[in-house]
DNA sequence: ATAGCTACTTACTTTGGGGTAGGTACTTGT
DNA sequence: ACAAGTACCTACCCCAAAGTAAGTAGCTAT
C-alpha cells in the first residue's frame, strides 16, 4: 500500500477552509456522491445493509459500506448488529445525524423547485414520512 | 489529450441516482469542495474576481476560475465584465443561485450545532447581513 | 523601461474517489 | 454435498478532480 503523504497542500487547505467557514466542513463531512444519498434514505427510518442496497441500486457494495463506516466514524448513524447466523446489521441516524434532515431536505427542495423532472416529487412526504 | 470515455460506469450511475434522488442532483451541481464556499461567501452580495479569492485564501486561481465558469453554465451565477483596462468582473447570485441560500444556511446551522469551535461563528448574521 | 495590477489561460503532475472482481464465515434449505 | 443468503473484506486499476507553475494582455504609476 503506497504510503500516504499525512500533510498534503490539498489537506492543508481543506483545514484551512473548514476553520473559516462552516459550509465546508460540512462538505468535508458530507461532500461525497453517496453520503448524503444514503443519509436521505435513512431520514425515513433505520435500515438494514442489504434495504439500503436494494434503494440504492447504482451504488457498488464498497462505497456503500465504506462510506456507512466513514458516516459512523463522523457520529452520524449508529450500526447495530445481532450476532447471529444470516448476519442482520441495522443503521440508524443519530441525533446529530438526524439534524442533518433540514439540509437534505432544503437541497431536496431546491432540486424540485430547479428542475422540472423533480415535480412529483416531495421532498417532505416523501423522506420525512416515517419521521416522528 | 487522451480520450475521456463518453460513457462510464461512473457517468452512467450518478444518472441514474440524479434520477432516483433530488438530493444527488443538488450533489451534482454544487458537490465539489468549492462550490458551496464560492456560494456562501456571494450569499452577502457580489464580489470581483479578486475579492472572492481575497475571501477563499485557500482556493488557487484554477480552481477559483474552473468553478465560477461552471457555476455559470449551471446558472447559479452572473458574470459582468466592464471592457476597461484593468480588468473588472463581477460575480454575482442568480435567482436560482440565492434559492440555494436556505441549503448553505441549513449546513452552516448544523455545522454550528455540530462542532464547538463555530460557537461565535453566527450563519445567518455572517452570511445574510447585506440580503435584502 | 520596468514593474505591477487585473482577470484570466495553459500545460503538466499528483491524489484519491470510485469501480471491478473476486473471497470470507456461518447456517439453512434441498 | 452444494447452492444460497448475509454482511462484509481485499487487491488492483482507472480517471477526473485538484494542485503547481508558468504565461497572457493592456494600461498605469514610478
């Protein structure tokens, strides 16, 4: 495994910026193509690994659980897991997690309000249904 | 130049998830690192060229540029160049960019619960303040 | 005349996100 | 005995995003 350079400029600058504004750290936190797809599919309720395969058909099986990993090593969904046979994993928002409802759905929203082909949808139906 | 192949696995899943998804869709336009910070700090009004980079230290002219082109293809922004001498070029929101003003505030908001160390950080007063 | 300002452009390199394709453990169904 | 189902893990590779470094135009101030 090639080593990794601990103090890269892009790092460097990744500090900077999320010292100066808040946006980025979320971005840093959130900013991939998945993370914030498979938080929107836990707003509605915990899911179980393979649930959150099936809603989300075009992510592979590595970036789905490596990015459920990195989303629990930032504190934002829980894993609990049952140690029996056919294993059965289930993942959860936490609170902070949870909080995070209000971007994905201004982003949901906004979506709908830019693009037509989003028209049907609603955003808070449709991901804050099984909220409570 | 080698050729970019026009149609990547890549390229082909983040449709289908741009189609499943508003919340990719929003990812898809404003996901890079950059973007968002570019559009946090035209939230408070229009800024030159040099203004914006003044105001992202961190960001290097390539990638300040890169986004600001993409941002405008996108209509997220306006660009107003007077045919002076010394250059000068104005950046500002679209309508459709400010309706992205409630996303960068939900993320500044949940940034500032998130993490301590934006306690004196106060999102709406920062970013808001020249909003009419 | 030369350096500086502005808003860029271009060429080249590095980095790491993401995809592909396999394998693992352990039990249950046939 | 063997496939199927779960929730993973691993090694390897590709490519696009991001960084580095330099150059451009045209005027202005020293």
């Amino acid at each position: 495994m090639t080593k990794v350079k601990e103090s890269s400029t892009r790092n460097y600058n990744k500090g900077i910026a999320e010292m100066t504004c808040p946006v980025t750290y979320v971005m840093n936190k959130i900013g991939s193509h998945w993370k914030p797809i498979i938080l929107y599919n836990l707003i509605s309720g915990p899911k179980r690994y393979g649930e959150l395969k099936r809603l989300i058909p075009a992510i592979t099986e590595k970036m789905l659980i490596q990015h459920l990993k990195q989303l629990q090593e930032d504190n934002l969904i829980n894993r609990k897991a049952e140690d029996i046979v056919p294993p059965h994993v289930v993942y959860s928002l936490t609170p902070s997690g949870k909080e995070l409802g209000p971007v994905l759905m201004a982003m949901a929203d906004w979506a709908i309000k830019d693009n037509a082909k989003y028209a049907g949808f609603s955003a808070t139906a449709d991901a804050g249904m099984e909220l409570k």
